[in-house]
C-alpha cells in the first residue's frame, strides 16, 4: 500500500498559491499605476508671464536684421524776413552847383522847373541884390506834418546868382513890389552867422499881405564864383479854419534850420576849353 506523502503536496500548492497572490498583487499594482499616469492630463502652457527663451546661437544669427530707418532730412531754418529800414534822411547833391543837403524823407523834394515854380509862387521869391537868380532845389514841409492848423506853407530853397560879385552877394533887394502892405513888412539890418564851416550874411523879412503872414530867413554866400542863396519860409494864415490851431512858427523855422546845417558847398571845376591851332596859310608856289 502506497503511502502518499499530503504534507508535501500540501507544502507546494500553498507555495504556488502564495506565488500567485503576489504575482496578482503585482500585477494590480502596475495597472493601478497604470491607469493613475493615463489619468492625468499634461497642463498647457501658459503664454503669460513666460520668460523669454533664449534663441540659439545659430537661429539668430539665420534671422535678418531689419533695414535701418532712413534719416530724416535735417529742416531747413526759416528764415526770417528781414525788414530794411530805410533812412529817414536823404541826400540832394547838385554837380552843376556844387551844392548837397540832407532832408526828411517824407518832405517833398523839388528840382529844375518844379523849384522854380514853387519859389516864384511866393510873395518873396529871392532876395539877391540884382537879378539873374536861378532856383536849384526846394523842400516843402508836407501838410501832415502839423495837421489842422494854419500852415499854408514851409520851405527850405536854394537859388543860385552867378552875376554878383562877392561884395553884391553880402546884399539883399529890400521891400518887393508884391508886397500888398510895405509898412507891414520888416527888414532887420543883415548880419553875419556861422553855420557848419560856412559864414553866411542873413536877414529876417516878415510880411503880411491882409490874409497871410510869410516870415523868411535869408543865407548869402560867395563860392564856386557866385552868390549861392538859402532861404527858409514859413507861410500861415491869419485865421485858422474851425477847429484848427494857430502853427509854432518857430518849431517849423527849426526843423528847416536843421536841413540848412547840413548844406554843403563843393569845388566846382570850371569846363575846360580847348584852343583849337589857327589853320595854316596856304603857301604859294614861287613863279
């Protein structure tokens, strides 16, 4: 009668069944693990706040650079207009005469036909010792200088009397015939003055012919071999229109005084003549 030995068998199966339950157990452990990794998602990744990553070497250098901005054109400056003032002076000068004065700007200038016009026009025209006086130039206060007043008229003239000696040109005519009332007319003896480099004889005229007064200043100076002849005139009227005023005749003899401290008197050459060679007699021949 076989014995069968059950402890042994007994032994291995309870082996193999321990050997089963870890292999089990294992088994469930990697899937457990398993699933848990499947089950978690990958988190997507924010663009916020990311630091910038560094691109390699080799990428940058592929990329190209951008163009530089061009440069912008410098501006031009602007120019400021630049306002030329004119003077408020002018120079006159005369060759003929020699003669050059400066004036305001806004006083009216006459020469030739036009001064002597304006000269002849007055009560006094001039006052050389004999005739033969011819006008060079005058100026003439314009009105807008002395608004709404009794001005009629301011000028400053030259004349010029090429017949008179030097003795004659330290002489003036006295009373005109155009004079309406001689006893209304005064003439203080001449004197001598000294204006600039020049020394001048002169006298003072006032005359009043019922509806205007004309007070003159009289200058005489021999030069260049004649009588040269600055007269200064101021003209008003006896009664002013409405609303006007009576002038400062002395503030107008002033500022014609200023253009008579500015005249000069230059060297003017004498033409030259050339003496043509008396043409030479025909010569005969001998017979």
């Amino acid at each position: 009668m076989t014995r069968i030995n059950f402890s042994s068998a007994r032994g291995t199966s309870k082996f193999e069944r321990t050997v089963s339950t870890l292999v089990f157990a294992g088994i469930l452990i990697v899937c457990s693990v398993a699933v848990g990794c499947s089950s978690e998602k990958p988190k997507p990744q924010s663009s916020i706040n990311q630091p910038a990553m560094a691109q390699p070497a080799s990428q940058a250098a592929s990329i190209p650079t951008s163009a530089p901005a061009p440069a912008v054109a410098a501006a031009k400056p602007m120019h400021k207009k630049v306002v030329r003032r004119l003077p408020t002076t002018v120079t006159y000068a005369d060759e003929s005469s020699g003669v050059s004065f400066q004036y305001p700007r806004k006083y009216a200038l006459k020469t030739g036909e036009d001064a002597d016009k304006l000269i002849s026009s007055d009560a006094l025209p001039m006052d050389f010792v004999q005739a033969g006086g011819v006008a060079v130039a005058a100026v003439a206060v314009p009105e807008s200088a002395y608004p709404k007043s009794d001005l009629a008229a301011a000028f400053f003239n030259v004349s010029l009397n090429k017949s008179l000696t030097a003795e004659q040109c330290g002489e003036f005519s006295g009373p005109q015939a155009k004079v309406a009332d001689a006893a209304a007319e005064t003439t203080p003896q001449p004197s001598k003055v000294m204006i600039g480099d020049m020394e001048l004889r002169s006298r003072e005229t006032l005359a009043n012919d019922g509806t205007h007064e004309e007070a003159s200043k009289y200058y005489h100076v021999f030069e260049n071999g004649g009588c040269y002849e600055f007269a200064l005139k101021v003209a008003t009227g006896v009664e002013t229109d409405e609303g006007g005023k009576r002038v400062d005749r002395e503030e107008v003899f002033n500022r014609l005084e200023r253009i008579l401290a500015t005249v000069k008197i230059n060297p003017v050459s004498a033409p030259e003549v050339t003496a043509s060679a008396p043409a030479a007699a025909p010569v005969t021949p001998a017979q």
